[in-house]
C-alpha cells in the first residue's frame, strides 16, 4: 500500500497521486514520511525542497516557500504559498 500525497498552492495543484515516501522540509528539521506514519501537523521551512518517491519510481523534487503539512492515515496534505523562483 502506498500514501496518497497533494500539494497544493494557491495557484494550482502541483501534484495529487500515490508516492511511497517523502522527503519534508520541516522548520524543526526534515524528516521522512513512510506507510502508517504516527498522525503530525508541522510548518515547512522557507525555502524548502521538497523530495517524493512515486510508486513507479519516479523521483520528484519542488523547492517551496514554506507553508503546513498534515499527515494522516497514510494521507498527506501538504499546503505551500508557492514555488521558490530561482
């Protein structure tokens, strides 16, 4: 079983699918989130990159400008006011 991941902006949808593990840029420290992850609510650093593992093995990578994630039964929404311009 995989989780289920959005990433959502203002804007638009980044992507909305199943991944096997991602890579958060959380404020207290990163931190990787795998299947049956204890439920956590936390802030995302400003910038941040965040880094997923698609379930056909896809490595995906966006650097965000901060923003929240939630995290619960094996569903992931991570909320970003937008993409980090380089």
């Amino acid at each position: 079983m995989a989780l289920t991941l959005q990433v959502l902006t203002p804007e638009k949808t980044l992507f909305e699918g199943q991944v096997v593990s991602v890579h958060i840029p959380g404020s207290n420290g990163p931190f990787e989130v795998l299947k049956d992850h204890a439920p956590i609510v936390a802030s995302l650093t400003n910038p941040g990159n965040l880094r997923f593992k698609t379930v056909d093995g896809q490595g995906v990578e966006y650097s965000l400008l901060g923003g929240v994630v939630e995290v619960l039964a094996n569903k992931i929404i991570l909320l970003s006011p937008g993409l980090k311009q380089d």
